[in-house]
C-alpha cells in the first residue's frame, strides 16, 4: 500500500509540474524552443550535424530550462507569485523561479538574419535562412529552414613581398598562418590570423602596429567555390607603425602617488640598466634586478614586457603597477620606460574565521591573526606570523567525543629571489621565491594524548610557465613528542598490543630534502580534458645515517641531539583527469601511488609521514583511517565497549576514484561516484596479520560506491556524500565481495553500511 502511495504521489507531482501553461493570459503562447532544419540534400551529414548545432546556439531567445524534461524553474515561478517583497516565497519566485518565455518575445526574422550572417562569415556564401513559427495548443516553437549552398575554400594564401622592415615581418610569420590551403573560409580565423602577425610583430620591435593596419582582401571569383586570399598591409599605414624600435632608459618608481606630476630625472638613482626614483629610500634599488626584464639597446618585445609587470606584481609590496612608453627620438625609433609603482600598506594585521574539513572526516573551525610585513628588509621580502587555533568534530559512528584541538605559531620569510651560491635566473611572468618558516603547534586530541610538534624548512619554489610549478626546500625539520598521554590510551595499547596505537606516540625526528614538481591546466575551462599531476619526494636522514652506521635491525640504533632519528626515501604520485561530458557535466578521475621505504635506522615510516585511507577525501564508503593495512581486521576487543577507533596508517597507499558530476540546477550539483584503494606496511608484523605488501594485493583492494550532492556558494562548495562499502578486504577471503548482501530496504544494513560525509571543498 505505501508503494501505490508514493507512485500516486509521484504521478500527482509531475501532473503539477507539467501544467506550467494553466497561468497563461488568453493569446498568449509558451516558447518551446527553435529548431534548424538544412534542406540541401548535397550537405554531408556530418557537417549538417555540426552547422545545426551551432546555429541553434545562436537562437534568441532561450527558452524555459528544463530538469528532465519538466520546467521545474516555471512551475517554481508560477506557485510562488506574490507581491510581497520579502520572505521564502519571494526569494523562491525571483532566485528559483524563471518566468515564462512567450513566443511573442521571438523576433524571427531577426534570428534569420543572425543565422544567415554566421553562415556566410563561415564561408557559406550563397546561404539563405527563413524563420516561421508553428503551435500547438498553448505551445509554440520556431522552425528555421536552411538552404546553406556550397561551401567556399581556400584555394591560395598571399602574404606581401615588399622589401621594407614591415613587409618582410608580415611574409616572415607564413609558416605559422592560421589560413591553410583547402580550408574553408571563415571570419573568426582571418580576424584570429590578424591577431596573430600583430602578437608576433609586437616581438620584433613594432610597437605602434595594430591588427587594424593589415588588411585581408579576398577573391571569390575563383572556378569551383575557391577563394584567394591576399595579406596586405595598408597602404595608410602610419611610419611610426612600420618602425622596429629599441629601449633607451628605464626609470622606476617604487612609492608612486597620484598627486606625483613631476618625473623628477635629476634625482634618480642608477642600478646597473635601470634608474631608480625614491627619494624617500623606501625601498632598494637591487630589489627589481630580477624583474625588469627589458634592458637599454634591446628591441621591444611585448612578451618581456608583460612578465615584467607580472613579476613587478608578484614582488608583493606593490598594489597597483602601471608604465608608460615615451618615444623620445622621433627621427629613430627609441623608447623610455617608466614604471610607476604605487605601494600596499606596508604592515597589516587579519583576522580569519575558516570553516575546514580534513581527511580524517574531521569537520570545524580555526582562528587565524596574521601579522604581514610586505617589505621587510626594503628588498620586497614578506614576513608572516601565524597564530592558530582549531577545533575539530569528527562525524560518524566512530570517534565521537576524541576531538582535536590545535594552538600553533608559524613565522616565515619569504624572499622574492633565489638566495643562493650559484646564479639562478629566470625571464618568464613569475617570481622565483626563497621560503625560511618555523612552527609549533600544540595538538590535544580529547581523552587520548596531547603533542608537541616542531617544524622548519628552507628552500624555493618557482614557476617555469604557467602550468608548471616545482619547489624544492633543502631541509625540512620535524620533531613530534607526546607532551601527555591519558591512561585510557595507555591501557588500549597495553590491552590490544597494537603498535599503530603505539606508533602514534612515539618520538618522530625526520629532517631532509623534498622536491615538489606539479603540472596543471584544470584552470583552462574551454578544455575537454584537463589534467593534474603531482609527484614528490622526500627524504630524511640518509647521508648522516650513512655516515653512523645506523641499522635497526642489527641493533646500531643512532642519534642526533640525544634523540633517535627516522630514515627512509618516500615517493609520492598523484594523477587527476577531467573529462567535460557536457556544458554543465564532468567526470572526474583519480589515481594516487605512494611509497615510503624506511631503512638503516627505521624499521617503519615515522607516524606523520606514513600513509592512510578512508574518509571524506578518499574512501567515501568506509569510515576515516578505519581500512588496512591490507587484509587486517581490527580486533572487536579494541572497539567493544568503546567508540574509540585507531587510525591505521601504512608505508605504501593505492587509490583510485572515478565521480561523475552533473549541474542539477542553481547552485545544487550532483555526484555518482565509485573509490578503491588500500594501504600497506612494507614489512610483516606478528600483531598485524594481512598488513605487509604482497602479490595478493589486488585481492585486498577495499571498495565503495555513493551518491552525493554539492552546494556550490561561490566562495565555498557544502559537499555532502553518502558511501557504501561493496568489497571489505578485512573480511575472510571469499566473502570479500559484499555486493550481493546490499539491501537499500533494510534499515538495519542502512544504518550498518552507509556512511554521510560531510566536507567542505571537491574531493580532488
């Protein structure tokens, strides 16, 4: 009976949802939409397809949106009328809500001329569209029927064979024309093909010409539907535009004011190719060596001249950057620079409330006062301090009640060069930088312990172009140690013999090289598919446990400071692809592989460095750091009477993740997802039977599937996930596969199985 109940509701609601035509004034009819039709039998198929497509793009204007076939946005409209202009109803009717488009407010002639106009800017000159309109009942929609004729092609590509400066730059960019041989005409790619030759020239010195000085004559008298094509300068073409020009000076002005008139040349300050203009010595003159990039006697070249006001930007002192070129020698044509520089407020202090989730499936709040010196030593470097604090809620059935609370301190210095011994240079639009920074941080986690954690790195990070970044520090320094230790934890490592419990508490000293290399271009949304990459190194104690001798396992257990030292190599890799299924629709994939090897005086990875799985972030399906090593299962004495679970950690981590994301509607998206993966200790331990890496470890993959939704506000995505597990690898072996046991109808297994994250941010 509860069946029929929601099938009568169901077929109640999509009854209402359909009848978006009832609130309509007598005459008036509902715009459904324009539909193209080519009716030239000699028209390939394929390029039918593609013409129709875009031309009914190009249609004005759109109709009501549609969610599976209904116009939920008018029916939303039409049941909030109201004339009120506050509360839910009118927010609906004017957030949500969309109302109706009239075929009235259709101009078909005009959508008929656009078509036709599109068509002949793509080569079909002879094109002729005509629009009429067609209803039903209280439905209407437009009918355009499209006669394209022959398409026009290239047939000859002329550039000009002049002997001036000008002339010959133009004939120089051919190789790189966007107008080939065969193609067929189009406007877009002759305009694209002017912007083009004008970017290349402004690299040879023409700094006065415009793309509005080329102009592209065509012949379309050619037998066969051929066009010629000529490119030409114009005849009108001013001299300034057809000289090659050079820099003479350059001045630059680090404390730039609206009210500075006077260029004041006398008092300027020469540093090596530049002068500098700050009589109140604010700041100094080496400061800009690394950033401007053009020097007296080069030719103009626009590249140099954009990374250098990207890198007078990222120097970080300055708020606003702006230059301009004097022709100073009309006779010859040479160039002044001025650069005017107008600073931020050198000291600031912030306060900042952050919502966060972490991977453990912790959810909370932390508290930031930062504290910024953007030019501290008068070279544009940026000292920071960071004073933290945090308090996080773990969500599930799990760990309720062990919160964790963190106080912290993070000074750092950040220099905009390289310091080094050796002569780094680098001439692209970002500031290589040089990164000293400390920190404690204090971590309480209720009921169980408390820590003390010491950090400290120096090295650099740099930008090769725009989708590259590496950063190298030359040392990293931690230091863990257990500050205080509740007997209730003490008494669950003494009861269950569990060294990850153990582990936890044990003092970490790591202290080595990382290098970072990443590649991206998710930025770039005109792609279909985007890519994300991420690999990294770490190492910690390897040449002073060389050099001692240190071996675990032989018993020479070694020290620096008076405190045991972990050693290991850990390898990183993470690989992200995105491929847009639709305007609104991705899908979204990922594949980590991770590594650690500790050796000599480590027998495992130190605590912070190893790896987990599980939560939020990864494993949506099973509770956070809740899956492996391997095959282990959790004893049920560690857990019986207690809602207190270890987080399992591992020395190597496999993870893959596949989630499908369509755009509901507003700012509500979807998500289908599916995840596997699993960690492991690289060598076997008694009390963790199943945890090592072995060649069954594929038969050990845990893996979940779920269903979520995200709120995207702009500033933040509310994400909400729920997981359930379909392969448990903590089961016996041929019950691993739980697949056949799900029942959506039982509440028991609901509430046994499923598992609600809620995050803050995409999973990745």
């Amino acid at each position: 009976m509860n069946r029929f109940r929601y099938l009568i509701f169901l077929a109640a609601f999509f009854t209402s949802a359909c009848s978006t035509t009832k609130y309509l004034q007598p005459g008036q009819k509902l715009y459904d939409g324009g539909e193209v039709k080519i009716t030239d039998k000699s028209a390939d198929k394929g390029d039918a397809k593609a013409i129709t497509g875009e031309l009914k793009n190009l249609l004005r204007p759109k109709p009501n949106a549609k969610i599976l076939g209904l116009r939920f946005k008018l029916w939303v409209y039409d049941k909030t009328r109201t004339n009120k202009r506050r509360g839910l109803r009118h927010y609906l009717n004017t957030h949500i809500g969309e109302p109706p488009v009239l075929i009235s407010a259709v101009d078909v002639d005009k959508n008929a001329s656009i078509l036709q106009n599109r068509l002949q800017n793509e080569g079909y000159f002879v094109a002729q569209v005509a629009g009429d309109t067609t209803s039903k009942k209280k439905i209407a929609k437009a009918i355009y029927t499209v006669q394209t004729g022959p398409a026009y092609h290239y047939n000859k590509i002329t550039f000009p064979t002049g002997n001036d400066d000008l002339d010959t730059a133009v004939a120089g960019t051919n190789k790189q024309t966007l107008l080939k041989v065969g193609d067929k005409f189009n406007l877009d790619i002759i305009k694209a093909e002017r912007i083009r030759i004008d970017a290349r020239l402004k690299e040879e010195g023409f700094y006065y010409f415009a793309p509005e000085d080329l102009i592209m004559r065509y012949d379309s008298t050619v037998a066969g539907h051929k066009v010629d094509m000529f490119v030409k300068v114009k005849d009108e073409t001013p001299d300034e535009a057809r000289w090659i020009y050079k820099i003479r000076d350059i001045y630059v002005y680090p404390h730039y004011t609206l009210r500075d008139t006077a260029l004041k040349l006398d008092s300027a300050v020469k540093y090596r190719w530049y002068n500098v203009i700050d009589p109140k010595q604010t700041v100094r003159p080496f400061t800009f060596k690394n950033s401007i990039l053009l020097h007296p006697g080069d030719i103009y070249n626009r590249t140099q001249h954009n990374n250098s006001l990207s890198r007078l930007i990222e120097l970080g002192p300055f708020k606003f950057v702006k230059n301009r070129f004097e022709d100073v020698t009309p006779d010859s044509a040479f160039l002044d620079i001025y650069y005017f520089l107008t600073q931020n407020k050198r000291k600031s202090l912030q306060a900042e409330i952050l919502a966060r989730s972490t991977s453990a499936n912790y959810d909370g709040t932390q508290i930031n006062i930062n504290f910024r010196n953007r030019n501290t030593f008068k070279g544009a470097e940026l000292f920071t301090l960071t004073l933290f604090g945090s308090s996080d809620i773990q969500f599930g059935k799990y760990n309720k009640g062990y919160n964790v609370y963190q106080l912290g301190i993070q000074p750092s210095v950040s220099w905009p060069r390289f310091i080094s011994p050796f002569n780094f240079t680098t001439n692209n639009a970002f500031v290589p930088h040089t990164i000293l920074s400390t920190g404690y941080t204090l971590v309480n986690r209720t009921q169980l312990y408390t820590l003390n954690s010491f950090t400290g790195s120096f090295g650099y990070q740099w930008k090769p172009s725009l989708h590259k970044q590496d950063e190298l520090n030359l040392l990293v320094i931690n230091y863990v140690d257990a500050a205080h230790v509740s007997q209730v934890y003490l008494d669950s490592i003494k009861n269950t013999q569990n060294p990850t419990l153990a582990h936890v508490i044990d003092k970490q000293f790591t202290f080595g090289p990382t290098y970072s290399y990443t590649y991206t271009n998710t930025t770039e949304e005109n792609r279909i598919n985007t890519f994300y990459y991420n690999g990294k190194i770490s190492l910690s104690g390897n040449l002073y446990g060389l050099l001692t001798g240190a071996d675990t396992l032989a018993g020479k257990v070694r020290k620096l400071f008076g405190t045991p030292f972990n050693q290991y190599v850990k390898l990183e890799n993470e690989l992200r692809f995105f491929h847009k299924t639709g305007p609104n629709s991705k899908l979204a994939t990922r594949l980590m592989v991770n590594v650690g090897l500790p050796y000599g005086n480590s027998t495992v990875l130190p605590y912070t460095q190893q790896f987990f799985i599980g939560g939020a972030n990864s494993l949506r399906g099973f509770q956070a750091h809740a899956i492996g090593p391997g095959s282990y299962a959790i004893p049920a004495a560690l857990t019986q009477g207690s809602a207190f679970l270890p987080d399992e950690s591992g020395d190597i981590k496999i993870e893959a993740n596949v989630e499908y994301r369509p755009k509901l509607f507003s700012i509500v998206e979807g998500a289908l997802f599916l995840d596997a993966g699993n960690i492991w200790l690289l060598r076997s331990n008694p009390n963790l039977p199943g945890a090592a890496f072995g060649k069954n470890f594929l038969s050990q993959m845990a893996a979940d599937a779920g269903v979520g939704l995200r709120f995207n506000f702009t500033v933040l995505v509310l994400r909400t996930d729920v997981g359930f597990p379909i392969i448990e690898p903590y089961l016996p072996a041929g019950q691993r596969n739980v697949i056949n046991k799900i029942d959506f109808g039982s509440s028991s297994w609901r509430s046994q199985n499923l598992v609600f994250n809620l995050a803050i941010g995409y999973p990745f």
